[in-house]
C-alpha cells in the first residue's frame, strides 16, 4: 500500500495495486510522506470506493474534523460491532462522525436539542441504548465532554439503524416517532396518561411494537385468524372506533396502513387499558 494522500495522523488514502483505497490505524502517517508505503500490522479499517459521494465524504471529514473526535467515534464503533458481534457498513463512519461533531459543537456552545423520543428508544432499542451510555463513558474520558442523555439516544439509533442495514437513512427513527404517536392515541382514547418511565407505559410501548412487527418477507407477525377479528370488533365496538381513527392519523403522517388485524390489536389496547385504569390498576 503507497500513501497518495495523508488525511490526518491515522488515516491516509492508498493505492493498493492500483485500486484507491482510505486506510485508517494509529498512528499509520506518522513520519510519513506521498509515496511512501504503510506498514500493514497498523491497519485497523480499509475502505473501498463503492460510493463516491460517500467516499469524497468520508475523505473530507477525515481531513477537517479534529482527530479525537474521530478517534472517539471509531472507538464507540469498534465497540458497538464488539457487543453486537457484527461489522457495519461503511455510512457508520460517517453518520456516526458527524453526528458527534455537530452534537459536541452544540453542547460547546450551550445549545441543547431534546431528543422527544428518548422514552422510546430505551424500550425499543435497550442494548443499543446501552452502547451509547458507553459512548458516552468514551466521549467523557476521551473529549472530557459530559454528553446529556438525550444524545445517548440519538448515538443509540445510530448503531440500530447501522446494526440493522437499514437501506433509508431514518427508518428506525420514524418508527420509533410512529410508535410513540401510536401510544399517545392509545392513551387518548383510553382517557389517561400513562407515566413515561412507568412499566405500564413500557408494556404498552412494546404491545404496539409487537403489532408493527414483521418476518423477513414483510409477513405481519401478529396477524390474526378472521374469526377472532370479526368477534373482537363485535365485542369492542367503541374502541374499534377509536383504533381506526388511530389509524387514519397514522396514515396521514406516516403513510402507513394499518390491517384490520392490527387495527383489532389497537383496540384490544384500548379496551385493557381502560378496564385496568377503571379498577385503579394502571397509572
């Protein structure tokens, strides 16, 4: 591997038998010039030009950002590919990257962002949750930078977005938006409030994750048989209503469709919680 342009002190672009590459490891140009051939024991990732938007991306970030925020970013996503016994594609790189300096520049200059789906994202995503109460662990000890647990949140959907391959940058996140929409018609129709840190509102969060949930194929998991679907809309009428216009709201800001079956399972929701809120149960 010859040098053909030192970005910063750990990463450098390469010709490797004449195919352009960005090799990054500690330390890897130190004392080093255009030319010059790395040692391969210091490198620690390789990236291959597959996109070239990203590629250009990634090498100008490489070049800009300061070194200990890549540094530490890399750190966090070594680790998460550690716990979650996977390797990322390359966009990690830059998705995480960029985040965590425009997140540090906002923190510097006093301004915070609240992350309103943070109560959804510690009970969809909990490991991913906990990787990022580890990143923040590393930002501290490496940035001497105190991130709030907001930004633990938006670290966590990161690495899900990463873990899971998402094709559409985002998909995670409107699904974790959709569920808490979900949960607060729910409650609406139900006449109560549900405590966000309670474990009735964690029940309810996971109930309707359970309903969105798919197979590899794009089966619905919890479809149910039609004659169930015909009873329960006989027996709970009112929050069958309720459920559907649930749903009509649910297509309107997410274009997606509710199926009769899980329109029934929001309504069963409905129904629970009413019953136990009504026996004092629920709060």
């Amino acid at each position: 591997m010859k040098i053909k342009k030192i970005l910063n002190n750990n990463a450098v672009v390469v010709n490797d038998l004449g195919e352009e590459k960005i090799v990054m490891g500690s330390g890897i140009a130190f004392q080093k010039r255009k030319n010059d051939i790395i040692d391969p024991s210091l490198v620690e990732k390789v990236f291959i030009m597959d996109d070239p938007d990203q590629y250009g991306h990634l090498q100008e970030m490489l070049g800009t950002l300061p070194e200990e925020e890549i540094a530490a970013s890399e750190q966090i996503i070594t680790y998460a590919e550690h716990e979650l016994e996977v390797t990322f594609n390359e966009h990690i790189h830059i998705a995480l990257t960029d985040h965590l300096s425009f997140a540090l520049e906002r923190i510097r200059k006093g301004t915070m962002i609240q992350n309103t789906l943070l109560d959804e994202i510690r009970i969809l995503y909990p490991r991913e949750f906990q990787i990022g109460l580890h990143a923040k662990s590393i930002i501290r000890e490496a940035l001497q930078v105190d991130i709030p647990v907001d930004e633990v949140g938006y670290i966590a959907m990161h690495i899900h977005t990463a873990w899971k391959n998402a094709g559409v940058r985002g998909t995670a996140a409107e699904t974790a938006a959709m569920i808490r929409d979900l949960a607060e018609g729910v409650e609406q129709a139900a006449g109560i409030t549900l405590g966000r840190g309670s474990a009735n509102y964690e029940r309810l969060v996971t109930q309707l994750e359970n309903i969105l949930r798919t197979d590899e194929n794009g089966k619905l998991l919890s479809e149910l048989n039609p004659e169930i679907v015909r009873i329960a809309k006989e027996r709970y009428t009112l929050a069958y209503v309720q459920a559907t216009e649930i749903s009509g709201l649910v297509e309107e800001d997410y274009g997606y469709v509710l199926s009769d079956s899980q329109r029934v399972c929001l309504a069963m929701e409905i129904n629970r919680i009413n019953t136990r809120s009504g026996n004092g149960n629920i709060s």
